[in-house]
C-alpha cells in the first residue's frame, strides 16, 4: 500500500545515502510532529536525516536521530536539535509496519523530509532491508553499465 508523491512538494532534507545501503520495499507517507521553530528551520533548507531511523516506543512510531537545527530567530533556551520526534499514522497502519519490524527483520528509515501542497511537513519512510557490501556492488556495477549503455546510444544515434 504505497502511497502516491505529489510532484509539487518542497523537499527540505534528504537521506541519500539509505538508497545505497538499503533495499527499499516500500515508501510510507507519515506525518510529523514539530514544533514552530523547527518547522521554520525546515523551510530555510536546513536539516539532516543522515543517522535517522524510526523505532517503536510505547505502541507509537518515532523518528530518532534526524538533526533539525534551532532556527536563527528563535529563542528556545533548551532546544535539543537532534529529539525523538513522533510520527503520525493511521492505526491499522502503524500496526502493519510494527509487526514487520518484529517478524521480518525489516527497518524503517526516513528518506525525506517535505512539505505538502498544503504546506504541512511530511516524511517520506521506507520499509527498508540492509544491502551487504556484494549486493552494493552489484548495483554501482549495474548502474555503471546503464550510464554507458546510454552514452553509447547517443553516440550512434
């Protein structure tokens, strides 16, 4: 039940490197729980989901370790940039992905960050299994094959 991306969303973080060590199932849309601050460091472009991942805590979905630094403006005196910040999901799917976490060895990794046409913050989570350092390989091998292929077909056509 992959859920459909707008093309007219503004990205604010991205993890680029999840796509490298992992093998994506499946991309989830999930809401984010932010505060004002946070939501406005978001829009200037500054944020990093490089060690985040999303875990269960007490029957709910969290997201751990993503940095959302403090924005210039604001005057929080004990703002911690790098909080659990809690996910939004509907029940039935909150419990699907916690059950294949549990059983199937799978893990939840944040791939982006965005806002919505509406204006509101969304996450962008893959249901992800972990590549070993063959299969890493294998698809810089074939990725590398494809960028010949097609600059062999420009040359000839």
């Amino acid at each position: 039940m992959a859920k459909k991306k707008s093309p007219d969303r503004q990205i604010a973080a991205q993890n680029r490197k999840a796509r490298h060590d992992f093998f994506i199932d499946e991309n989830i849309e999930a809401g984010l729980v932010l505060q004002g601050s946070e939501v406005k460091s978001l829009r200037s472009g500054q944020g990093s989901l490089v060690d985040a991942w999303a875990g269960e805590k007490d029957n709910e979905l969290w997201m751990y370790s993503a940095y959302i630094p403090q924005y210039a403006s604001a005057h929080e005196p004990n703002y911690i940039s790098r909080r659990p910040r809690k996910m939004l999901l509907h029940k039935r799917e909150m419990d699907r992905l916690l059950g294949s976490i549990k059983r199937d060895g799978v893990t939840l990794v944040p791939l982006s960050i965005y806002f919505n046409n509406r204006g509101i913050a969304k996450v962008d989570l893959g249901v992800a299994r972990g590549k070993r350092k063959y299969d890493k390989r294998q698809t810089e091998k074939k990725r590398d094959w494809e960028r010949q292929k097609s600059r062999l077909l420009r040359e000839k056509g």
